[in-house]
DNA sequence: GCCGTTTTCGGCCCGACTGTTTTCAGTCG
C-alpha cells in the first residue's frame, strides 16, 4: 500500500512520456502488440485531466483500470512507480539499452528498430552523439542505411533542435491553469495569471510567465519552490522568481502592485514587438509606458493609447495597431462559436471508440452535429475503408441518427495519392453528406508539383474540405511546401474549404496560414481530428488559432448551423455559369 | 499488455513508401 505522504510525484504528461518509452523498448524487444498497448495507454493517460496520482489515492490500483488501455499490468506498473519512482519492468529493459529513446525517436524517420541498432553497433545514446556520427559518416556502415539516410537524419535533428525547448500549447496549458489554481488558492494572493505566448495561445510557448499580486511576494516564492512540478531554483528575488518546471520548460513569476496590473499584463503578455509599438505610441502622445504605468486593467491601456482593446491572440503586430486605431479590428471567432465538428474517426479506422460514443462525447462537448471521417483504404496502417465498407458504416449512422442527439454526417478522410488522385471511387464519394481530403505521404515533393497535387484535390468537385493542408507535426515535421496563394486561389475558385485541424500535435493551418486563406476569399472549417471522445477539446485549441488567423464566426462554415454548412459545400452549391 | 452483447483466451498488425536493397526492414498515423 502506498501512502500519500510517500507518493512520488509523477505528472499525467510525465507518466504518458515512461509509457511510450516502454512502447519503444518493447518493440525493441520484438514484441508485436505490447507497444500498441502501451501506446494506447500513454495517449489515455496524456489526455485525462484528473492527476493519475489522485486517481491512485482516491481509488486505488482499480481506480486506474477503469482508464481505458490500462489493465492490471499497466495498472500494477503504475502503482509501482508512484510508490517508489520507477517500476521494475522500465529498469530491467533501459538496463539493456541505456539511450534516451524518447529524445531520438523524436527525430523523423527514427523508430525503436533503429535506436536499438544505433546503440549496438555504435553505442549511440542521444541525438548528440547521433549527429556526430552521421557528420563522420558512420552510420552508413550499419546495415540498411546509407549517405541519404545520413542526410535524412541531419536534417531531422536540424528540425527538432530548431523547435527545442518550445511546449506544444496544449501540453502547456494544462500545468499552467493547475499551477494557477495552486497559487490563487494561497490566502496572500489577491491575484495571479499566465501571462506570455501562452495568453496568446501561440502554438508553442518557451516558457511560462506568471503575474501575482500577494501581500507577500516572498512567501508565496517559497511556496511555489516546494511544489512538486518544481524541479530547480533559477533566482528568487523579492519581485521575480524563476524556476526550472519538472515539464521541461522554465517559469517566472513576477509579484507586481495590483495598481499596475493592466500595465504589467500587458507588457508580460507581449509579443514584444507589439510592446515596443504601444511604448512608442505612448511617447507620441507625450507619456511613457512601462510594467510599472499605473493601470489597473489592460482595458484602460488601450483606451488612453486611443486603440480598441486588442485581443491577446491578435498581438503579433501583424496590423493590430492600425485597425485598432480606426476600429476596424476584427472580432475573433469566440471560444464556444462551434456547432459542430467536421473531423472525427471511430472504431471503423484508427479511432478508439464507435461512432455512437464519439457522438455521445460530441454532444456532451456541446456539439449539435458530427462529421465521421474515417480514413480510406490508401491509409492501411490506420485500417482504411474501401468503398463496401462505407455503405455499411453509412448503414449504421443512418440507424443511430433516428435515436441520436445530434446529427451525425457521412463523411471521410480520402488520402491524397502523389499525383493528387485520390484513393476512393467517385461514386462512393457522392453517397457522402461531404468528404476531406488530406496528404498523409510524399510529403517532400518540389513546390511545383505539390501545389499542382493540392489543386488538383481543389478541382474534384467531391471533395469539399482539405483537411491538415500543411501536413506538419509539431516539433516533428515541417509543413509541406506549396505555393499557398495559388493553393487559395484554387480552392476560392472551387468552392473548397480549408481545414484548421485542431488536433493539438497539428493546428494545421497556422495562424498566417489562415489570414492569408481569409484574404484569399477561403472559407475554413475547424475540425478536432478526434480518435476518443478527449478529442473534442483539441477544438480549443484549433479556436486559438483561427482567432491568430484574424478568423471570424463568418469564416468558420461549422459556427452555422448544420444545415446551412451544407449549404456552403461545394457539392450542394448550383454549378455557376 | 489490453480487451470482450461473437471471446476471460486468442484476437490484435491492416499496407504504402523509403532507402536500401536483389528480397527486405523500418517507419508512419
């Protein structure tokens, strides 16, 4: 039994991260479904709220079984850990092979197989030690690899060193709204909020940065140091504080005068260069702005600067100032605008749950429809569809639509050939309510050719959405390269709808991407590319971005209703003349 | 290692693509 008082502490996001290790170190060791277990379990764990620590007290060792893809063995493994920081199965297969895998198989192209041949034969344990080789040209001695795929793996170090240290936001955000909570909950703290990119929803953020008004500051420093997300002390003076986060990302916290919030929220919000435009509005006027100019609110700040308030998400200085001092800002589509969802996967492909939960979770989330967009038979990983299946899942909906809640629609995610030919018949496309595309391969085309590949996706009068445009991962894999005005064009031209994918590793469009599409005259579309019913609140995150991307309610075809988002499709609009 | 209104044991893993290869291993979502 393990006492709470003696629990190790070990957050969601840090227990995910052990259980893909042990999914790469037992498909090391050769096993055939034990890494897809583990990866099941590490995706349940990272998308639950509630701390599997309280899970673990509150319930026990069965408490945890109740997740799904935990069983008794994760389950056992876990309780383990929390009780003594590391659980005897984990130790035994890094004893075999000491590397930092979660580090390399970060990089594309590098999977559990080749960490493993990468530590026996050159005794490679991390991604320095794996660009030094490849630099000197060893790793083409190791059977199956040669100069290109030296030159592959440089260029995926470069990537994943160039995105370092960055969070994505929704591994971000969570552990800042908890560490918010932790010191709201302090009876000196009259006032604290995350300031930074992440108030700005950027997709990524470096660090976090907090603001606290406490009568005091510096008891409330050494509160923050004894929380268990704090790894080291980086400073603690009596105004800041800055410590290094268990999460892998640093944390200030700055105690300020509650009679210069708004001035101090504003500067620590940023971005920069929309703080140096402010000041030098200030001086213009004939005053000076700092952190420390009396406003008590930011609304204020902008009012005297002459501007409408400005939104966190808009203050990248890509002319925020200009519309704010002539009122022509636009009005960012609002967190709870969505009517529906246009991307979502069940059992019948690589979802996690059927059609009739995922339904259920929508409707919960507050959705009045869903698109079902399972992958097609070109994806075979994920189990992708031919056209007979897509009669018997169209067979299926039909009868949950007589008793469900909120409408379900027919729908897929069609793969995009290299040729921008698509892997599902015509006629099984026309049987859809609407159908997406996307490119899941071939993704370093010439830009020619990969703009003639999107267009041509445009130019099929079935397919109504691009989904993911860019294809990027996060930290992983850059975006594809197009030439995205003609991309645009085409699609204004067609009547195609681009996608704002909201799964939290994609955000795909981006933030520019999206302003550019709205002022190609594009509608978009947010999807939550949801595999489990956690899925929808990825669409958050997607609602972020729009808002980056200037987007209003108008822009976002699933803000409407559902049958007036049909309407907009492509395949429901009257041919023009 | 998980899961079960077809199963508490035997299913799960489907195939295209890449880079290296004369027949294949590894990656990918």
């Amino acid at each position: 039994m393990c006492h709470n008082s003696e629990m190790k502490h070990f957050s969601n996001a840090r227990v995910a991260e052990i259980l893909n290790e042990m999914a790469a170190l037992s498909e090391m060791e050769g096993e055939a479904f034990k890494p897809r277990a583990y990866e099941r379990a590490a995706l349940s764990v990272e998308a639950r709220t509630e701390p599997l620590a309280e899970t673990l007290t509150t319930k026990g060792e069965k408490g945890l079984e109740e997740i799904p893809g935990i069983g008794k063995g994760i389950a056992a493994h876990l309780a383990e850990l929390f009780a003594t920081g590391d659980f005897a199965e984990h130790q035994r297969l890094r004893t075999k092979i000491p590397v930092n895998i979660n580090e390399l198989v970060a990089v594309e192209g590098i999977g559990p197989k080749t960490v493993k041949a990468l530590w026996e034969k050159l005794k490679i344990k991390d991604l320095d030690a794996l660009e030094k080789a490849a630099r000197a040209g060893k790793l083409r001695d190791l059977p199956g690899f040669g100069a290109r795929s030296e030159e592959k793996i440089l260029k995926g170090i470069a990537f994943r060193r160039s995105a370092a240290g960055r969070l994505i936001i929704a591994a971000a955000l969570p552990v800042a709204r908890l560490l918010q909570q932790k010191i709201a909950a302090f009876p000196e703290v009259e006032k604290v909020e995350a300031a930074g990119s992440l108030r700005r929803m950027k997709e990524t953020v470096g660090d976090l940065d907090f603001l606290v008004v406490s009568r005091t500051p510096t008891k409330t420093f050494k509160k923050i140091i004894a929380f268990p997300e704090v790894n080291a002390v980086l400073a603690a003076g009596d105004t800041k504080l800055s410590v290094r986060l268990e999460l892998g990302i640093d944390m200030d916290i700055r105690a300020i005068p509650a009679a210069s919030w708004g001035a101090a929220l504003n500067y620590f919000t940023g971005s920069k260069t929309h703080n140096i435009a402010l000041r030098a509005r200030a001086l213009k006027q004939g005053w000076s702005l700092n952190e420390y100019t009396l406003f008590p609110t930011e609304e204020a700040l902008y009012k005297k600067l002459g501007l409408t308030y400005i939104e966190p998400e808009l203050r990248e200085m890509t002319g925020e100032i200009e519309m704010g001092e002539k009122g022509t800002l636009p009005s960012p589509i609002a967190y709870d605008a969505l009517k529906g969802d246009l991307q979502s996967h069940s059992t019948w492909t690589d979802g996690a749950r059927s059609i009739e939960e995922m339904a259920k979770a929508a409707h919960a989330a507050g959705l009045a429809y869903i698109g079902i967009t399972d992958h097609t038979k070109g994806l075979a990983m994920t189990g992708g569809m031919n056209e007979q299946e897509f009669v018997e899942q169209a067979k299926e909906i039909d009868i949950l639509n007589k008793k469900s809640k909120i409408k379900i629609l027919k729908s897929a995610e069609v793969n995009i050939k290299k040729d921008g030919a698509l892997d599902l018949a015509d006629d099984a496309l026309a049987k859809l309510d609407y159908a997406g595309a996307s490119v899941h391969s071939h993704f370093d085309l010439s830009v020619k050719e990969q703009t003639r590949r999107l267009i041509r996706v445009c130019e099929h009068p079935l397919i109504d959405i691009i989904f993911h445009p860019t294809a990027r991962i996060l930290n992983k894999r850059p975006s594809i390269t197009a030439d995205w005005g003609e991309v645009f064009a085409a699609a204004k031209e067609t009547g195609t709808v681009m996608e704002i994918d909201a799964a939290v590793e994609r955000l795909d469009l981006h933030d520019e991407l999206i302003k550019q599409a709205i002022g190609a005259g594009v509608l978009l579309s947010i999807g939550s590319d949801a595999h489990s019913p956690d899925g929808f609140a990825a669409l958050r995150f997607g609602i972020a971005q729009a808002r980056r991307g200037w987007a209003e309610a108008k822009h976002i075809i699933n803000t409407r209703r559902v049958e007036e988002m049909l309407r907009l499709l492509k395949r429901n609009k009257k041919s023009t003349p």
